[in-house]
C-alpha cells in the first residue's frame, strides 16, 4: 500500500509539472495539424475528402509532406476534444497528459515484475520527471499515446504465468492499438510471435505444450486481425504513401542514421557534454544489462533490435521522439547493468550495493525535477505564449486569406497542412519558382530562410507575376497574377 501511494503522488506531481508545461500555441512544424484535421473529418463524417485534400498538398509540393494519413488512431483520441472546443492547442493537448499517466501505472506494473517495488518507483520517478518528456507533452502528436499502448502491451505479454483465454485476446487488442495508432506497432506483432516461435522450439518434446502456444499465437493474431479489417471498412487507407517515401533510402541515410540514433539516447539525460558522458557511460552499463538478461528479457531485447533496424532503414530522420519506446527498457537494462556490475564485487555488501546504485539514481531524478519545475515555472511566468502557428502575426495571415479569397484559392506556404488547418484554404509548398504558379496566394516567411520555401529576398529573381497584398512582421502575402 505504501509503495502505491508514493506511485500516485509521483504521478500527481509529474502530471502537475506536465500541465504547466504546456504552451497556449503550438510550435512549427505540421504534423499535428494533419492529426486534428483528420480527427476533424471524423466529427464531420469527411474522411474520404480529407484524403482528396492530402493527396492535392502531397503531389502538387515540391516533395512529400508526409503520409497522405496518419494511423487513425490518435485522430480518433483527438476526437472528443475537438468536437468539445475545436482547434483549441490547450485541450488538444489533454489526451498527452492522460496517456503520460497511463504510461507511468503500466510502468511500474511492467517493472514490478522484473525488479523490488522500491526500484520500479526508482526507475518511474526518471520517466514521471524527464524534462525531455515533460517536455514533449506540448506536442499534438500520437507518440506518448503510443508510448502508453507499446508498454502496456509488454506488460500483458510478460504478466508472469500460464496465460489465459483472456488474456490472449487482450493481448491481440493492445497489439491492435498500438498499430493502430503507429504503423511501427506492428512489430510489437513480430516480437511476440518470435518470442512464441522460441517457446515451441524450447519445448518442442512436449507436444501439449506446443499445441497451447500455438493455440495462443493464433488467437492474438486472429483478434488482430479482426479489429483491423474493421478499422478497414471503418477509416479509409492512406499509410501505403509511407512506403513510397522509402525511394529515397541510401546507405549512407542508414550510416548516419545509425550514429544519429545511437547518440539521441543521451537526450533522455540532458543537453550538454556532461550529460553526454553519462550516456557514454550508461551505455556500458546497458550492454552489460542486456548480456545478463539474454535469457529472462529477451522480449525486450528483441523489441529494441527490431525497433531500431525499422528506423534506423526509414530515410527521414524524426529526432529522439522515435525512440521513446526504447526508453524504458534502454534505462532498465542499465539499473540491470549497474547492479550486475556491482554483485561482481563481493567486498561490497548487497545493502552497500543499493544504495550505491539508488544513489546515483536518486540525484539524476533530483536534477530532472529541477528541471522540469523550473520549465514549467517559466512557461506560466510567461503566460504559456509561444511564436507559431497560433500566435498574432500567423492569426493575421489567416484572417485576411479567409476574408479576401474564395474558398477554391490555393495558398502556397512553408508549412502547407498547418495553414489548411488555420486558414481553411488548400495548400502546397514549393521551392521551385515554376510551382509557385499553381497557387492563387504565396505567403512568405521572414523568419525561416530557405525552409521549404523560396525566401522573400530571392523571391524577385524568380520573376513571378506577384502583387504584394499583405505584410506584417512575420510573413508577406503576394497575390499570383496567373492571368
């Protein structure tokens, strides 16, 4: 009882700083303003003209913006809260919160089976109070909802026991939603079917035993399929467009992405050199962790090699985001490393041993909640304002594209999914002088350079039939004079 009140004042505590981290806006870069218009095409039943509108911005801009959909999934958490207050950063970002403290339960849970409890509160308390995850709590994008669906599923997966009928089935559910809200979940699949392939193998004189695991393998695929073909006749397809993007994938994106990869753990410590050698460290550790479990977590060891084979082979690079459900087990098989390292020691006494290794663990927790108050603490002495899409000079832009164009105008922009989502117009990026030309409106960013678009001090040498109708601190507007 004592360990789960310190769980849940844990949880409070990182929900609190988690809450007041969040900004009133939202930065750039427009990911997120594809996941709330498909969670608006849901409330509105458009979800076909939705793919008609993704499908314009992807093949008529310079490149590929992104998938014509994302997984439904998060769209549909997002869902609720749009239809309660619109495209409101604020609530939109609710469901992170909500998910985030999902994620910490089954993390403990997760770990209570593999470490003491005092160890498990340990190891939540660096996840409840990473400024790094705190931090991405102010992003509408489906990775923490994703981080909660891919360690439940290692939780029902590794629940300690003979697994029943039931059991079965909610692993092949929890399989399902954790696709279904990032394709990548699928591998979560893989593992497990693996992992069951070793099991037959392992016990492959006792047939009864085969014939159970079989049994078992082919429910959790059978339920998984199930609630995806529904999800098919539900939501229409849109994903195969993540494939096409793997046309551009060379081996020296693979090269440099193995390095980029292996150095964006260091993240969940901290920016900076110091915190970079404590990663290099860490990682000794890590490896040591992962030898000495081999046998009980290979489950884990499998899920991290598959997950970063995946990511490591996609051809564009996405940051530490992607990794955040290696995280967990990247600092479990370091606490694991750490004490195996320890136990080799024999002078030292097993109460020595703990505490050494609690405390190491114990100040890195302290400098994170330092941290993360002292964000949280600035985000609300600043009013929660950030520059973005959201903020005044962006609002101007929309208002004068709604009230001077027709609803048919094509806007070209840097960010095109975010300005359909704020000016209700269609919209292409372009880098080339020619594409300009199949918009109606060019708005121009003075800020970002050469950032998906043409900057305002080039855009003469292009020799376009531009009027200028529009100008604030942040952007120009050009009516394009096609006729």
């Amino acid at each position: 009882m004592h360990n789960k009140v310190l769980l849940i004042l844990i949880i409070i505590a990182s929900i609190i700083i988690g809450a007041s981290t969040l900004k009133g806006g939202h930065e750039w870069g427009d990911d997120f303003a594809w996941y709330i218009l498909q969670a608006k095409s849901i409330v509105e039943g458009t979800t076909e003209e939705f793919i008609e509108t993704s499908s314009f911005t992807n093949s008529q801009s310079t490149t590929h913006v992104g998938p014509l959909t994302y997984p439904w999934g998060y769209p549909l958490i997002l869902t609720p809260f749009y239809a309660i207050n619109g495209i409101s950063p604020l609530t939109l970002k609710l469901p992170g919160l909500i998910f985030f403290a999902g994620f910490l339960i089954c993390l403990y849970f997760l770990l209570k089976t593999r470490i003491s409890a005092t160890e498990s509160l340990l190891l939540v308390s660096l996840h409840a109070f990473n400024p790094l995850l705190l931090n991405f709590l102010d992003q509408i994008l489906s990775d923490i909802p994703f981080l909660f669906f891919s360690t439940l599923t290692l939780l029902l997966m590794l629940n300690p026991g003979r697994r029943t009928t039931p059991q079965q089935v909610l692993i092949g559910v929890s399989i399902f939603f954790t696709t279904f809200i990032r394709a990548t979940g699928i591998l979560l699949l893989g593992s497990y079917l693996i992992i069951e392939l070793f099991k037959v193998i392992a016990t492959r004189k006792d047939k009864e035993a085969i014939k159970k695991t079989i049994r078992g393998s082919i429910l959790v695929c059978l339920v998984f399929a199930l609630l995806w073909i529904v999800n098919a006749l539900l939501f229409p397809s849109g994903g195969e467009s993540y494939l096409s993007q793997y046309a551009t994938l060379t081996f020296e994106i693979v090269r440099d992405f193995a390095s980029a990869y292996f150095r964006v753990f260091s993240q969940f410590f901290g920016q900076g050199t110091s915190w970079m050698y404590i990663y290099y460290i860490a990682f000794i550790f890590f490896l040591v962790g992962v030898w000495a479990g081999r046998k009980e977590d290979t489950i884990f060891i499998l899920f991290f090699a598959l997950w970063m084979i995946v990511h490591i082979t996609y051809p564009y690079w996405q940051g530490a985001r992607y990794i955040f459900p290696l995280l967990p087990i990247f600092i479990y098989f370091t606490f694991q490393g750490i004490n195996f390292v320890l136990s080799r020691f024999p002078v030292i006494e097993g109460p020595t041993r703990r505490k050494i290794s609690y405390s190491f663990w114990v100040i890195i927790v302290f400098l994170f909640f330092l941290e993360s108050s002292g964000s949280a603490y600035n985000n609300l002495k600043n009013h929660r304002k950030i520059n973005g899409p959201f903020d005044d000079q962006s609002s101007q832009v929309y208002r004068f594209l709604q009230k001077n164009t027709s609803e048919d105008s094509i806007v070209v922009f840097f960010k095109p999914r975010a300005m359909r989502l704020m000016s209700d117009r269609n919209s292409i990026m372009s880098m080339e002088c020619d594409r300009v030309l199949l918009g109606d409106y060019l708005v121009l960013s003075k800020l970002v350079g050469e950032n998906q678009q043409i900057p305002p001090e080039k855009i003469d040498a292009c020799q376009l039939p531009l009027k200028h109708v529009f100008e604030n601190r942040k952007f120009i507007i050009y009516l394009i004079q096609n006729q």
